[in-house]
C-alpha cells in the first residue's frame, strides 16, 4: 500500500492547528469522539434521504476534519485528478476552481498532485465556500505548503450556487459537495437541481475545461453520480474518466451494484492510532469520481477499466472489466479470466492490474476466458 500524505502536509496541519487552538492530532476523547460525529453525519448523507447538510463544524469537529478528514481526503482529488494530466497542456496555467472547499483537501490533492507530476503546470485556485472559518484554515495550510509565488490563491465565501463560470475557468472541482446539496428536497427534484448545477458549471469552462465531481464511494453518493453522468452526457458532455466507454454505466442496471474506487492507499502511520481508537480503516482510499468535459475526446482503441477486487484462484486470475461491449446503449461489465500459465509481457499485464486500472487487447477478446494470443497492455494512469 502506498501512502500518499508527506511529512510537510502534517507539519502544516500541526502548525494550523496551534494557530487556530485546535485539538492536536494524537487519540484523545475529544479529538476521537468528534471524529466519530463527523463520520456519522458524512455516512447520514448516504443512507438517509432526510439527513440533512452537517452544519458548520464546531471547533472540536473542526479539529476532526483537519487531523483525520483532511489527511485522508487529500488522497482522494491527488488520484482521481491523474486523469486530468495528460489533458493540460505544457506550461499551461490552470485556473481551477474548488466548488465547497471546506479546509481545502481536495484543492490541495489537486496542487500536490501537479507539483509532484507537472511541475511545469502553474496554478490559479480560487476556494468557495460558505463556512468562512474552514476557508481560512485551507488558506493557511496553503501558505504553508507553497511558497509565495508557486500558486495564485484565492478564497471566496460564498454558497455554491453563486459561482457562474464565464468562459475564464479551465477545472471546476466539487468533492464531496453535491452529497451535502438540496438535502430533504423529493429525490427527483435533487437530482435535477443539482444537474442544472453541473451543467452550468461545464457551460462556463473555458475551451478545454473540465469538472471533476468526487462524491463518497457510498452506494446512493455514487449511483447518484453515475446517473449525473448519464445526464450530463445526454445533454451532450463527454467523460473523460473513470469510464471507457460513453454508452449507459453497467453498474446502474441493477440496483446493488455501484461503481466506485478502492484504491491502495493507507493512511499515514500517524494517524492510525487515531482511526484504531475511531473505529474507522485505515488502509484502502474510497471515493468516486467522474471527469466531465464539454468538447468530445479523441478516437481511441477499445480500453476497458478494473471495476471489482481482482479475483485470485488457484491456477488463474480473474478481473471485472467495464467496457463498451456490443449493446447498442449500455456498456458492460464482464468478468474475464486468466491462467497463470501463461507467461509474457501480456502477462505481466494482467498480473499487474488493480480495481481502477485500464486495460488494452489485441485483438478485443470474445467473452470471458482471455487466451494466450491476445496482447494485454497496462495503461499509465493519465495516460
Ligand atoms: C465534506 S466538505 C468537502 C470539503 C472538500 N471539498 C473535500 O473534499 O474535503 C463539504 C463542504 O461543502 C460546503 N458546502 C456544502 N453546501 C454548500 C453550499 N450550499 N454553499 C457553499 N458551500 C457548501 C461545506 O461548508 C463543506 O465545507
């Protein structure tokens, strides 16, 4: 497993946290008991209808959100923004703006995402957010992290609907945000308020722009997703990614299932104790995402992404792979097979695979088992 947070990210969250008076990151009741309440109003979000939007956090669940939360989040924009770095041009300046910024987790995945893969790419981050104390806290994490002249900073304490891009925006990021909007509203009025949202928000991207939509890996946060961008694409975006394909997600056909990541990241050692005492895992980063963009993508070869744990047999591996299959509208999710005695690069391919990860074959495989001659390549995440 790897682990995605440096020692300089929580050497700032000590400093903030002394700044603001804030519970300091080691298992004390308060610190644990508060992050149990945030975890119980995230979850709320996902199985209750009714649950409303957590209200601004006092400072005991603020203290939670930066110690636990923040740490673990950043993982999340950090992976599913990859898919976005073979789409910024060299030496661009990206104007991005997180929508719902909250303590800044997820503007900060997307900035030490590009430092450590595109340093060439300068950033311009503007945070919204109706919660002003938790602006200001991402603000000094911020300054913290990044020198002076490394990335234009702004923040913006506003509600989320007030923000209308005008053609000047090159990524609109939203994680963990629509879950939290129109709560208690009939479910189908929801749903179309917050689609109005979104395809405003791709309305006004600059050419090439993009929205990155990261919402919790639960099953109704991430179907909710998935019908989102089922939406989006019949008003005539495109997705970019998770998905391979632009037909009907496969994973909605049937209502147990849902599409979402687990990826194999754990927390830093740090906090585990805090998780332990918490109740909460630490290893293994769940979220779910869509890329959404305006104009339409580039012609390529079939591809076909992990969309379940790889399934280990005795003599074989099996792996769920979503693909645009051959009905007309929706995609499919199959599960192919592999011996281990075969041997080779197209091999190493497929041992190589993870839940997430993209596939090629040459030629594409007829159903199920995957034979010898068929050529298995691994795609580079952002590729
Ligand atoms: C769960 S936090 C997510 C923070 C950050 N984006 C992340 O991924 O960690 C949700 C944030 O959305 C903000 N939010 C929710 N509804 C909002 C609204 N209507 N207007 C502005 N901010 C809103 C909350 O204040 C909160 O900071």
């Amino acid at each position: 497993m790897r682990t995605l947070v440096d020692a300089a990210l929580l050497a700032a969250i000590d400093a903030v946290a002394v700044e603001e008076k804030l519970l300091p990151r080691e298992p004390s009741r308060a610190l644990v008991e508060a992050i149990r309440e945030v975890s119980d109003s995230y979850n709320a979000l996902g199985r209750d209808p009714r649950a409303r939007r957590p209200s601004p956090h006092s400072s005991a669940g603020r203290s939670a959100r930066l110690q636990f939360f923040l740490p673990r989040d950043v993982g999340k924009s950090y992976e599913a923004a990859r898919d976005l770095l073979a789409r910024i041009p060299a030496g661009a300046k990206l104007r991005a703006v997180d929508v719902g910024a909250g303590l800044g987790a997820s503007a900060l995945g997307l900035a030490l995402l590009l430092r450590d893969e595109r340093p060439d790419v300068r950033l311009a981050l503007t945070l919204i957010d109706d919660d002003v104390a938790a602006l200001r806290v991402a603000a000094q994490l911020f300054r913290a992290l990044f020198p002076e002249d490394g990335i234009a900073l702004s923040t913006r304490a506003d509600g989320v609907y007030a923000f209308e891009g005008r053609g000047e925006v090159d990524l609109v990021l939203a994680s963990n945000v629509l879950c939290e909007l129109e709560r208690g509203v009939e479910p189908l009025l929801r749903a179309d308020k917050i689609a109005a949202l979104v395809h405003r928000w791709l309305r006004g991207l600059a050419p090439g722009g993009h929205v990155l939509l990261i919402e919790p890996a639960l099953k109704a946060t991430a179907r909710a997703l998935q019908s989102l961008r089922a939406r989006m694409l019949a008003a005539g975006f495109h997705v970019v990614a998770p998905c391979t394909h632009e037909k009907g997600c496969p994973l909605l056909v049937d209502e147990g299932d849902w599409c979402h990541e687990d990826r194999a990241v754990a927390l830093p050692s740090a906090l585990i104790p805090i998780a332990r005492a918490a109740g909460l895992h630490f290893e293994g980063l769940t979220f779910a995402y869509a890329l959404l963009c305006r104009e339409g993508l580039p012609q390529r070869s079939p591809r076909a992404r992990v969309v379940a744990p790889p399934r280990e047999a005795k003599g074989k591996r099996g792996l769920t792979l979503c693909h645009a299959g051959d009905d007309a509208t929706v995609g499919s999710s199959t599960t192919y097979e592999r011996l281990d005695r075969h041997r080779g690069a197209s091999h190493e391919a497929w041992l190589g695979a993870e839940r997430g990860s993209v596939l090629r074959f040459e030629p594409w495989p007829e159903a199920g088992r995957l034979d010898a001659d068929v050529r298995i390549e691994l795609e580079d995440p952002g590729e």
